[in-house]
C-alpha cells in the first residue's frame, strides 16, 4: 500500500514515454493508454477501504533522503478517492470520445495525443500525492503543457488560438507561483509542507515575515485561481474548452482544473492552516469571487448560442460552487464543495460526451439553432444530455441536487448569502440549459440540416450510461461518500 501512489505516477510517466515512440501506431497507443488509467484506477481503488478500516496517512519518502533535504508523498482517504475519480473518468472519456479523437486528429499524431494525457495523469497524481511545494510547481507546468497539447492537437484555427490564450494566462499564473514559492523558501527555509507548515506557524505567532507570508498566499491563490478558472480569472476556459475535441473537453472540465484547486486546499490547510488563512481575509475573497462566479459564470452562459461553449460557461458557475464552498472555510463545507467537485467531475463528461453525440446528429454542427431534433436522431446522447442538465440544475435525485443541498445546509456560518446566490444559480442554470433541451426533443423541419440516423458505438453507448448511473448514485446516496469524505479532510 505504501508504494501505490509512487507505482501510479512512474507506471503513467512511462506509459507516456512508449506512447510517444509508437509512432503512427495509434490503436496501439490508445489501448495501452487505458491500460495504465485502468491499472491506476485500480490501485487506487485499493486504497480506499485500506484506509477506511486504517485511518490515518501514509508518508512515502523518495530516495531515503530526511527531512528537510528529501522529496515526500502523502496520501490517505481524500487522496486516494480523488485519484480514482480521475483516473475513472479520464477512462471513459476516452472511450465516449474515440471517434472524436479518430475524426479530429491525424493518426500520425494520435499517439502524441495519447502521450499527452499521460502526462496529465501524471501530473494530477502529483499534485495530488505530493508533499513538497516545489514539486508541485513542477507538476503544475507538466499539466499545462498537456492540457495545451491536448487542446491545440485538434489543429483548427479556434484550437490554436485558445491554445495560445490558454498558455499565456497559464504562464502569467506559473510565474506568480514560483515567485510565491521563493518568498516561502526565503522567509523559511523549508519547501517540505510539514516543516514548511511547522516554520509558517512559528512566524505567524511571532508576527514576523507576516507581508511576505501574505504576499505568497495571495499570489498562491490568484495563481492557482487562473489556472483552475475562478471568476474572474476564467476568460481561456470557454476557448479552450469549447473548440477541443469532445475527449478532451470531457477531461479538461472533468478533472484537469480540479488538480489546481486540490493543491489550493492543501495549502490553505496544511502549509498556512485554515486559521491564519482566514485572519489574512484570503478565505473572504475566495468566497466573495465563488458567488460572482456562480452568478455570472451562468450569465455568460445565457448569451451563447454554442452548445459546447454553454457547457462551457457553465463550469466557470460550477466551478464558483466549489470555491464559495471552500471559502466558507470549514470542515464540513470543504467536504461538500469536494463532493460537488466530485460531482462536477462526471457530470461534466456527460454533458460533452452527449453534446458530441448531438453535434454529429445534427451536421457537425454546435449551433443550438441547427440541434433541432437532434435528441430523437440520438437518443442516446439526448437521454445523457437530459440527465446532465438536470443534475446541473439542482433537480432531486441526480447528483447536482445532492450536493447543493450538502453546500447550502454546511453554509450557516455565511448567513443566507450563499443560499440565496445557490437559488438565484440554479435559477440561470435552468434559463439556459432547459431550452437546448426542449430544442433536441423538438422534431426538426425538413429545412433544418440534419442527418436521418446517427449509430452509436457500444464504447459511446457505455460511457453514456456509466456517466448517467454514477450520476444518479451520487445523487441518491451521495450522502454516504460525503460522510467518507469528512473522515478524508479531518486528517488533511
């Protein structure tokens, strides 16, 4: 058990390595990519009732080397629920998304393609096992030059200019959390979260290096803010997202921003502590900029009329759910903005994988106008799209419901700010997700250019289902991983 997390991260790096030398073996290179995320999906399901019935972490230390001079892993309940999902929906993802990746990219590039998601595998185990700062910036580059790849690979005009919008914000972003990062070694001397955290404590109590402290947190917080599009830090989300091939969206909006907001909370928790956090006022702006999120985030959404840039916008709001969950700054709040980010993460995949069905259905075309009917050619990706949209409204037995009610009931100590911003949400997630959804179920005129009948591939037809079962299992029981997350964040 204690070399899991170590075997995960070297198996997908080397998984990446292969993939690239396969050439223009692009089958090859898609099976043994599924092979590695299923294997890692697997071991780190292992974990999960280990440290049920054992509680505590695990601390793996990397070449022997003590504190402060080594590199460390630390992982417990948290950690090794968050490393399944990922690696589950990177799995389906690419299965739904296959004839996507098959239509989009040039076989002589597909294998790039694959090694890429590697990497990004990779680099979310990173950021979710590690236990020293500088590694993490590491691991946050990696995954910026992934996503790019995944992004610019589709070779469109749109692809490459969000690509290049996408990487200059990253990059900005990057800059601000290395910088942060040398004001921590300097005011320290430690990049080891345990005695990082020990040296922060004693600083604070004394009141000494407090303005650089501050000034590292801050830029800690806009910088992973950029990268995981928090409002108003969001602009390269509906680009990038809206224009790459249906698999990578799925993984981009699933889980791809999740990895920087992972690393938020381990710094809020764990190097800073919640405390201190909160007496900076950073916890009042996260949660201040969540709201504005979930509001206009849904705003935006109102005015598109491009299916996938809806879907979209849309996370930029969902997205606001989370951090108003962790600005909120409690135990039990984090629990449920983890388990709407869990949410989030499948429901997500459905809405892109169902929308790439529809789209096909209806001429390749995204434009809500031309999705006329397009639910009745696919019925399939029309039951999908139905399911996530009401999970994304907040309608009772699906997953989005559940964990609304999770973040409005955890939220007392904010008054009814929230709760009211959560109805008012809800409210513009219906405005503008029930009337693409009337339109897919409304037969089209003969003057609508569709297309007579769409086959479904088993893959596409088992993501779809997958996407939709686990969706309302969270929303039916969610209650009881909520309960197992609260045990993971306790021992954060």
């Amino acid at each position: 058990m204690n070399n899991i997390p170590f075997i995960t991260i070297i198996l997908s790096m080397a998984g990446s390595i292969v993939a690239l030398l396969l050439g223009k073996k692009a089958k090859t290179a898609y099976m043994l990519t599924q092979a590695i995320l299923v294997v890692v999906a697997v071991l780190s399901l292992l974990l999960i009732p280990y440290f049920l019935q054992n509680g505590g972490t695990i601390t793996y230390v990397l070449g022997h080397f003590p504190s402060p001079w080594g590199n460390e892993l630390r992982f417990g309940l948290m950690e090794s629920i968050l490393a399944f999902v990922f690696s589950l929906v990177i799995v389906l993802a690419l299965i739904g998304g296959k004839s996507g990746i098959r239509d989009d990219i040039q076989e002589s590039k597909q294998n790039c393609y694959y090694s890429m998601l590697l990497l990004l595998e990779l680099s979310l185990l990173a950021l979710i096992y590690t236990n020293d700062i500088f590694t993490a910036y590491v691991f946050i580059e990696i995954n910026t030059i992934a996503a790019c790849g995944i992004v610019m690979v589709k070779e469109s005009g749109e692809t490459l200019k969000a690509t290049i919008k996408y990487l200059f914000m990253s990059l900005m972003a990057s800059g601000l959390f290395l910088i942060s990062i040398a004001l921590l070694y300097a005011s320290t001397g430690h990049l080891l979260i345990p005695a990082l955290a020990e040296s922060v404590s004693a600083h604070v109590a004394s009141g000494e290096f407090y303005w650089p402290l501050l000034a590292a947190a801050a830029m800690m917080t806009v910088s992973l803010g950029v990268k995981s599009a928090m409002f108003p830090f969001h602009t390269w989300l509906p680009d990038a997202h809206g224009t790459a091939t249906t698999a990578s969206s799925s993984i981009l909006s699933g889980v791809v921003v999740k990895g920087y907001i992972i690393l938020l909370i381990k710094i809020f928790y764990r190097v800073y502590g919640i405390e201190t956090i909160r007496s900076m006022g950073i916890l009042n702006v996260v949660f201040v900029l969540g709201i504005a999120g979930m509001i206009l985030g849904s705003v935006m959404a109102i005015r598109e009329r491009n299916v996938k840039r809806i879907i979209a916008y849309s996370s930029v709001a969902q997205i606001g759910y989370i951090y108003a969950g962790i600005g909120i700054g409690t135990w039990a709040a984090l629990s449920a903005a983890l388990f709407h980010m869990i949410v989030h993460a499948f429901t997500k995949p459905l809405l892109f994988s169902s929308a790439g069905g529809l789209i096909e259905a209806s001429g390749h075309s995204k434009q809500i106008a031309d999705l006329r009917g397009a639910g009745l050619r696919n019925r399939l990706a029309g039951i999908g799209f139905a399911i996530g949209t009401l999970s994304m409204i907040g309608v009772p037995l699906f997953g989005g419901f559940t964990s609304k009610v999770f973040l409005a009931y955890y939220s007392q100590e904010k008054g009814f700010i929230f709760i009211v911003a959560l109805a008012l949400s809800s409210c513009l997630n219906a405005i503008y997700y029930l009337p693409v959804l009337l339109r897919i179920f409304t037969k089209a005129p003969d003057e609508v250019k569709t297309v007579e009948s769409t086959e479904v591939s088993a893959g596409y037809a088992a993501t779809i289902w997958c996407f939709s079962i686990i969706n309302i299992a969270l929303g039916v029981a969610g209650f009881l991983l909520v309960t197992v997350l609260a045990k993971g964040v306790q021992i954060l």
